[in-house]
C-alpha cells in the first residue's frame, strides 16, 4: 500500500536545497531519487537533454527623483540585460496600451507579467520592465521567462518587487535599473524507471513529476512533494502484479518551460500512441489544503477520476483544461493525461525563497496518494481501459495556444 510518511521523507530530502536545472543541488536530487527508486527494486536510468540556463551577476533598481532610494529587486531570467540604464518611470497597469508612451526613454511598472504577444510590443518600445507582486503578502519571485522570448523579442531587463515598494514607486519619476545576466547550455537530465505489465505490456501508463525547482527557491511543494509521492507510488506498486506497464518520469527543466518533458516527448514520439496516460504530479504537500485535478482528456476520464474519487471517500476538484506543467507536451501531441495536485494556502509562496519545507507535512501526502495510488492500479489492470482514449479538440486547442502564447514555441 501506499505509505504517505514515506513520501513526506522524500519531500523533505529533496527540499534540503534549490535544485535549479544545471546545478550541484539538482544533480544530488537526481542522486537521491535514483538511490530511492533502486532500493524499491527498480533500475532506473537518465536520458540526457540540452537547454539554456541564465546566471545573474548583477541586479539593482534605484529611484533618482523625486527622491533617492534603493528598492529590493528579484530578476527575470533571461528577460535582457542593461548595464544601466536611466529613464523616467510610467504605470502601465495590465500593458494596457493606452498608458504605454508612444516615445522615448522609459521604463514601465505593470501589475503582473505580460504574456509573450504584450512582452513582444513592450520590448520593442521599453527600455526595461518593473512588475508588482499580485499581494501584499508575498515574497519576491524568482522565475525567468522562456528564453525564446529573449531570442525572437529582443532585450526588455525586467524585474520584480513587492507590492508595496510598487506602491511607492507611483511616486517615482525616474529610476535607474542595472540588471546584467548571461545565458548558457547546460546538460540536464530526465530519470526513467519502469515496471513492465504482466498482461498487456506495449500499454504504458507514464507517471510524471517535475523534480527542478526554480532558482535559488527549495522547492518544497513545486515540485518536491509531487516527486516524493512519484518515488512513493513506484515503491508501492513494485509490490503489485499489475497487467499494463507503469513507467515513472521524472523531468528537470520544467520550470524553464517543460524542457524536460518536451524533449521526452521529441526523443519518444513514435512511441507516443503506446501511452494509454500520463497522471502528472506538480505541486504537493501543503500541510492545510485539499485534493483538485485537471483533466485534459475526454469527458469519460473525467467521469472516471470523479468516480474513483466518489469510491474512495474524497472530495475532489476536477476541471477540464491544460495545466502549466509537463502534462501539456504530451496534450500537445494527442495523449491525454490527469493531473493532481494539492491545493493549498502553501501556493502563496510557490517560486519563492518561502516555499520551503516548513509547509510540508505527511498529512498533505494521505488522501492524494491513496486516491492516485488506487487510480493507477485499476487502469493498470483493468481488462479495456475504462475511459476513451482521446484528447478533445477543445483541449487540443488549448495545448496549442499554450505554447504558442505562453511560451512562444510555435509561430
């Protein structure tokens, strides 16, 4: 069965430090999750892939008039890059183009960050980019956007601040930026394990978890807790004779836009129609919260994950949509999955220094692993799959408009 403290444990290992993509801290993570999945039986291996990554060598936002003051600044990774640069400061709300100045040296402060079609018009107009945290209450982010905006986009240094130092710099009239960052390939890799179907084994169930967090954050709940309750269920079904085979992935580079899993899903893609689902697992472990999914599939998937909820006693959210998570490179290319995830006040702090493993907590991994662990193993072996294997055009479209607006993946 299903062991929740056991998933905690995990957790708490892995949240031990930042394991940003390319990192000392993402190649110990990979480590101990090889270590948890052998001692389950299993004998994983890592497939190797390529991506950029940015290092930030200097940051700093400084009012000049009316008055003169340092404001603390988090910067956006691969957003641009200015040795200094000077310039009056507009409110541009929403990059709503009415409050965008049509000339000059300027720099803009937004409510939040632009999709790729707005940072696309502000790049080619502003000198750099100012985002207010969406709370009072929040720390500061540390997120990049994908770095094919910096490359079809052009430079827009960007940076974020809280709340309330965006409600003072209202009062600014001019402030100088310094935001200097440099960009390389690194080699990262996904981990791979499999416990192949005694009955029907060319039928792959592929269960998924990010393991990467973003820079310098622990990562507790996006995604340790999701890859602890991975490393937990394969401990739990290598016990199990089970009829289709299940193989566990585990990606890196998700927060840098799925890298991990979009170059899975390139190296895989003749393989792809053999993938009766993918259940994805991002973001868990919040100590107070509750049990939700998403379901990019057909409407009978929904019905079945409702259902198995119903049988097993748990109140569960679902919704039908994409998720900002490795799910959606498989959506993209017509392989429905079921995300879950745990809803928590913990959400708050995701992509900041705050998401930290004092939000974790075993009763977070009880009824989420109990439920996906009993999913899983009733498709496994159920004799037809209990659900149409399809993706909707609807939800298709979705994908679609997920990489080519978000992510600028497609033209």
């Amino acid at each position: 069965m299903f062991e929740h403290e056991y998933a905690y444990k995990v957790a708490v290992m892995l949240s031990s430090k930042p394991r940003f993509t390319g990192t000392p801290g993402e190649e110990e993570a990979r480590r101990l999750i090889v270590s948890e999945l052998e001692k389950s039986g299993y004998s994983p291996k890592m497939e190797e892939f390529s991506t950029k990554v940015y290092e930030v060598n200097n940051v700093d936002l400084r009012v000049r008039e009316p008055f003169n003051e340092e404001i603390p600044a988090s910067p956006l990774g691969f957003s641009g890059e200015t040795s200094g640069v000077e310039a009056d400061l507009h409110y541009i709300e929403n990059s709503d183009r009415v409050l965008i100045p049509g000339s000059g040296n300027w720099i803009g402060l937004a409510v939040g960050r632009p999709p790729a079609e707005q940072w696309k018009f502000l790049a080619k107009r502003a000198s750099g980019l100012i985002i207010a945290e969406g709370t009072p209450y929040r720390s500061l982010s540390h997120v990049a956007v994908p770095w094919e905006w910096r490359e079809k986009f052009g430079s827009l240094p960007a940076v974020y601040v809280s709340y309330w130092n965006a409600v003072r710099l209202l009062k600014a009239k001019k402030v100088h930026l310094v935001l200097e960052q440099e960009y390389r390939d690194v080699n990262s890799y996904n981990i791979i394990a499999e416990k192949s179907g005694s009955k029907y084994p060319e039928d792959v169930i592929l269960v998924t978890a990010h393991y990467d967090s973003v820079k310098n954050v622990p990562g507790a709940t996006d995604n340790a807790g999701g890859t602890a309750l991975v490393v937990a269920l394969a401990s739990a079904l290598s016990k199990l004779g089970l009829k289709r085979t299940i193989r566990f992935v585990l990606f890196s580079g998700e927060e840098l836009g799925l890298r991990g899993s979009l170059a899975y899903v390139e190296k895989h893609k003749d393989e792809l129609k053999n993938i009766s689902l993918v259940v994805n697992l991002d973001v868990h472990g919040g100590v107070l919260g509750s049990s939700a999914s998403i379901v990019s599939g057909s409407k009978s998937l929904r019905n079945y994950v409702e259902a198995k909820a119903k049988e097993i006693g748990v109140n569960l959210s679902v919704s039908e949509d994409v998720m900002s998570s490795d799910s959606t490179s498989f959506v993209w290319r017509g392989v429905p999955a079921v995300n879950f995830f745990r809803s928590s006040g913990s959400g708050a702090d995701i992509h900041t220094e705050k998401d930290s493993l004092e939000h974790l907590h075993p009763i977070a991994f009880q009824l989420i692993g109990h439920l996906v662990f009993k999913f899983i193993v009733d498709i496994a072996n159920s004799e037809d799959l209990p659900y149409e294997k399809e993706v909707p055009e609807e939800i298709k479209k979705k994908a679609d408009e997920y990489f080519k607006k978000r992510l600028a993946l497609v033209d």
